[in-house]
C-alpha cells in the first residue's frame, strides 16, 4: 500500500535527521490520501518508532514532522508539496511611552473598576444597552491564558495546550493573558479593567511558549481547532514577514466555514507592508492608533490595513492577578475582537464579509489625509448602530 510505504520512508528519513528544532509540513493533494496515510500511522504505530513526533494538521491535509526536504518524500504520488514549518512569535509589545503612561495611570485611577482609554475610545460603553458579547465565542490564538485571574475566570471556556498537550492553556509569558482581559475582562473588582466586550466567552489556545515562539504547525493546529469547536472568532495578534501556502490554506478553510479571523499587522512601522497572517484577504487585518487618535509610530500601515484601533499604552490583565501595559498592533486586535463579538451577540448570523464591510464603514476617518491609508479608526457604536438600522 502506498500510504505504508510512504511511513516507511518517512520514518527512515527522520531516523537520518539529527536532533534539531526544523521542522516540515508535508501536504497530501487530497482528504483520502490523508486519511488513509493518519489511519496507517495509528494502526501501526509500533511499527513507526520515529514517526511520534508527527503533528496531522487535518485543516489542510498535511502533516508536521521532523525531518528534512527530501526527493524521495515528495517522489509519491499522493504528496502535493512540502514547505518548512517556519516559527514565528507573537508581536512584541512596544513599551509605552513615557508621557502616555502617565496619563493612563492618572486615569485609572479616577475610575474603579476602570474602563481603559482604549475601550472608551472605540465607544464601547455606549454600545453596551445593545449588545455585550454575551453568546460569542473567541479563540486566541496565543501564549494562553491566566485562569486564575479575577477578571477572567467569568469569560474561559474549555482551550487546548498545543506546546504541551498534556497540560491546560496556562500563560507563562502574559501576552495572552493581556489580550484576553482587553477583549472580555469583566471589572469585577475594585482594580479590575472592564474589557470591549464583557459577556463574551474566551477560549484559551496556547500555540506559543513562554518566549512568545511557536512553529507555524502548531497555529495551523490551533486555527483547525477553533473550527472543529465552532468558535464565531479567531484573534490571532502574531505575525511573520515571510509567507506560507499552509498556513494560508488553513486561514481560507477557517473563512469558508464562517469563522472571522482577526489579525494584528505587525510593529515594524512600515508604510507599505502588513505582516502575515493579516495580509491575506480572508482575515480583517488590524493597525495601531495612539491616545490622541493617531496613526501610531510603530504600525505597520498601507492600504491592506482594514481598520485601527488603540494600540498605545494599553492596560489589561497579566500574570497572578495583576496589570500590565503595553503598547502594539496586538493590543489593537483585541479590540477589534471584541467588537466583532458586540456585532455577533446582536445578530449571530453575520458572515465575515459583512462583519469587515461593518467595520469599514462605521469607521471614524482620521483627521489629516495619509498616503496610501483608506482605513479608518473602529466605532463600535457606530458599527452596532448600522447593523440595527440594517436589521430593522
């Protein structure tokens, strides 16, 4: 049989591959293929004895593993191609500035539980009589989540470990954690922040370490997850400069089955280029905007950039139960997520399309003219306004 053949190479060629931390994803041209080649591995498992690092990737019909590009593996009729699976990290936060952190701690406190700028600036609040998020379910795709958080443990549901299967979504690096009390925190105590769409529910998935680093695979396994689990929303505030047919096939098959992918555009400040995942079509791709409603420094920018949101100096939850700021187009994602969610809580048939034309169009244009910038800042009233009127 052809599929046992093939793990008999596959298994001969990782046997020659020295211990190292390269990867490849190796995609079959069609389901049966894949099936019948993950049905032979199963079943002969203990003929295998190199083939349990294998990560099946069922969204694209491929397989992760841990060997090199070789002829030979591509010699079988049944295999399509193979591409490295590259790693790439979470956009790291910028450190806030000076001046603006100071006014968001002099804010924070004049309020408790505190609203953060951010929320208030994409009008938030003024949405909450309509829709809080409550039913809306979010996948963030990230470095996990602190369960233990007072104001998050209301809004986790069930997530997944991809770095470590047999453990829960934990954060051990706060970026997630960060993003999650941005989109859903509840404020419920006295220092609590209050998030974009409080009543939605977050579901944890961890495809990143502690280092904020994660194999393209394993985002692949986690965007396949958050559709075989039937999630509205995937937040993926990552990116990588370089592109990647799998991790696009993965992204276009989330689409299909009216998943609304959200991105962060990256934090190189480049006028003319926007970061993968968020530069495919398929996903609503997210810039940064600063405390006085500018176009931040640090954003990558250009006529992909679907809408900005605030991304400067942006307090949320962190590690232990405690607060943290940061600054980057990840933070303007979790916005944006979490305004999607207020849209979805009031009319849960929306289809992606519709939900980035929303966006688009209740967006606030910016002051001044830029080249080559057509987006404009996310209202997340206005957007409620326009459904309903449109529902009506």
């Amino acid at each position: 049989m052809d599929s046992v053949r093939f793990l008999e190479r596959l298994d001969d060629e990782i046997g020659k591959t020295a211990a190292s931390s390269r990867r490849l994803i190796i995609r079959f041209k069609s389901r049966a293929a894949y099936r019948a080649c993950i049905t032979q591995w199963k079943r002969r498992a203990g003929s295998f004895p190199n083939l349990r690092g294998i990560k099946p990737l069922p969204i694209i019909n491929a397989i992760s593993c841990p060997v090199r590009p070789t002829a030979s593996l591509l010699a079988f009729p049944f295999i399509t191609c193979a591409e490295a699976d590259r790693v790439t990290t979470v956009h790291a936060p910028r450190p806030p500035r000076a001046k603006a952190a100071g006014v968001a701690a002099a804010r924070r406190l004049a309020s408790l539980p505190y609203i953060p700028w951010g929320v208030n600036q994409v009008r938030a609040p003024q949405a909450w009589h309509k829709a809080t998020g409550g039913g809306v379910r979010i996948g963030v795709i990230d470095t996990g989540i602190d369960p233990t958080h007072p104001d998050l443990r209301h809004c986790i549901g069930r997530g997944i470990n991809l770095v470590n299967r047999s453990l829960l979504p934990i954060d051990d690096n706060g970026h997630g954690t960060h993003i999650a009390g941005t989109i859903a925190g509840s404020g419920i105590t006295p220092n609590g922040v209050v998030g974009v769409a409080p009543r939605a529910t977050i579901h944890a998935v961890k495809a990143f370490d502690h280092a904020g680093s994660a194999y393209v695979s394993d985002i692949i396994a986690g965007i396949d997850w958050c559709v075989q689990n039937d999630l509205d929303i995937i937040n993926m505030s990552f990116g990588m400069k370089t592109y990647n047919k799998s991790l696009e096939l993965a992204v276009e098959n989330a689409y299909r089955a009216g998943k609304v992918i959200v991105a962060s555009s990256g934090n190189d400040g480049k006028r003319a280029f926007v970061d993968y995942p968020a530069r495919f079509p398929q996903v609503i791709s997210v810039g940064a905007t600063t405390m006085a409603g500018k176009i931040a420094p640090f954003t990558n920018r250009g006529r992909r950039i679907d809408v900005f949101a605030p991304g400067e100096a942006i307090y949320s939850a962190w590690l232990n139960g405690k607060y943290h700021q940061l600054s980057g187009t990840s933070m303007a994602t979790s916005h944006v997520s979490g305004i999607i969610a207020l849209l979805l809580s009031a009319q849960p048939n929306l289809k992606p399309l519709q939900i980035k034309e929303l966006l688009k169009r209740a967006a606030t244009p910016f002051p001044t003219k830029k080249t080559g910038i057509t987006a404009g800042r996310a209202h997340a009233r206005r957007a409620l306004t326009l459904l309903l009127k449109k529902k009506g």
